[in-house]
C-alpha cells in the first residue's frame, strides 16, 4: 500500500476515534485562537486542510461571512459529515473538495486564510507548507496547530518515540526551527501560543498498533530507558506526559519591490 492510501487509512481511522485530528481537549484553544484571526484580518477566502473532526470546520462556514473550502484527502469522510448535517443549511456554505495536501488542488494567490490543524506530523512538511504558500496571498494568514518537542529536547527523544510508535510519523518540531523553516517558505512569525495537554503513552502505543507491521519492539521500551529525561522535559508520570502543543500565525511575505 502506498503512502497516501496509508494516510487517508489513517484519517478515517482517526475521524471515528478523534484521538489526534483535532481531537476534543483541543478545540476551544484552537478554535479562540482562529476566530481572533479571523476577527483581525476579516479573510475573503478561508481554505481549511483537512476536514478533521469537523467541528472547527462546521463553525467556521456557521460563524464567519467568509468564502469556506475544505481540501480533504478522504471523500469517505466528507461523504459522512456531509450526510451528519443532512439538511443543515450551513454545510450548504462549505465547499468540498477532494484532494491531497502536496498536491494542493488550489489556485495561486486564491486564499486569504489557510487553516491546517493537526497533519503535517505525518505529511511531507516541505512540500505541503510549499503548497500553501503558492496557494496564499500576499500577507495572507498561515493559521496551525501542531504538537511540538520541549524547547531542551534538542536530540527529539519524542520524536523517536513517536517514529517508533506510529511509522507514518515524520518530525515534531521545536518551537524556533518551526519558525525557520516557515520563514524559509516565504511565511513569516506572527504570534504563537504554547499549551500543554495531558496524554497517555500506552493508549497512544495501543492506538497505534494497526500501523506497526515490522514486529518491532515496544516504544514504551524507550520511555522506560530515558525516564528521567522524559520527566524533566515532559513531565512523566507512570505512562502520562504534559505534551507540548502549539498554535501559530504566520504571514506570506510579500516580495521587496525591486
């Protein structure tokens, strides 16, 4: 099975568990987070990446005048919220579109707004966030939320937990090397918030299972192995971490007039 049928296997799996895509300890922070924006910038066209649990998609088309278009790579998903909201004149406002992340099946320059919560932890960062910044316009809003490493994690011991754990991961940043590489796509720092969610590593590691197909050890081997840095850096208590998450606003920059 190809990688992209693996994620959209993985996206289903997850819409009917709402464990990692916007799952619910989260939405009130994001969703506060994206109505300031939305507040402050007043956005024409907002392109939300991934449908995920639909509830910050279904209150933006219901809460904001804006033109909504949601890029999701599962039209199984989009079929079900769709028929979830059967005759709710709001999901009449949204605009589906069935499409892939890399592949970014939106014009140059077309959106004001796009909102991605939750997918670049296992989608190919470099390409995607080059798609958003060809798709946005000048001064237009990059609005994510991620989970991130602690600031001293400098050697990703998350990470590699996580690579081990669920093999579709790629890479957790840390705070500043996110604002790096957005800058090096042409997306400048805003404004960020830092929160902390509680999360259980042996649920995540049983979670997970279904995608670990090599046979491999127990991740949780390598919490047992570095449990105090784990709990210096993220808290560790038994198989529970203070996870990191952050919410961040960037801006296309606009090219100097030469």
């Amino acid at each position: 099975m190809d990688r992209l049928k693996d994620i959209i296997s993985f996206i289903e799996y997850d819409f009917t568990s709402n464990t990692i895509i916007e799952p619910e300890k989260r939405i009130p922070k994001l969703r506060d987070g994206l109505f300031d924006v939305i507040k402050t910038y007043n956005p024409g066209v907002v392109v939300k990446a991934g449908l995920g649990n639909g509830r910050i998609l279904y209150d933006l088309a219901k809460n904001s005048g804006a033109y909504v278009v949601v890029v999701e790579p599962s039209i199984a998903i989009m079929r079900e919220f769709i028929n979830r909201h059967a005759g709710d004149a709001v999901i009449d406002r949204i605009h589906f579109i069935n499409g892939e992340f890399n592949s970014f099946p939106i014009d140059y320059y077309a959106a004001d707004l796009i909102v991605c919560i939750d997918y670049l932890d296992f989608l190919e960062s470099g390409k995607v966030v080059d798609e958003f910044t060809r798709v946005l316009q000048f001064d237009g809003i990059l609005f994510m939320g991620c989970v991130v490493l602690e600031d001293d994690d400098l050697e990703g011991l998350y990470d590699d937990f996580m690579k081990s754990a669920f093999p579709l991961h790629n890479d957790y940043y840390l705070r500043e090397d996110l604002k790096t590489f957005m800058e090096l796509n042409d997306l400048k720092f805003v404004k960020g918030t830092f929160e902390r969610y509680s999360t259980d590593l042996a649920e995540l590691v049983d979670y997970f299972a279904a995608y670990r197909t090599d046979g491999g050890e127990n991740p949780l081997i390598q919490i047992g192995e570095h449990r105090e840095e784990y709990a210096e850096l993220y808290k560790l208590a038994g198989n529970t971490i203070s996870e990191p998450y952050y919410i961040s606003v960037f801006t296309r920059i606009k090219p100097e007039k030469k």
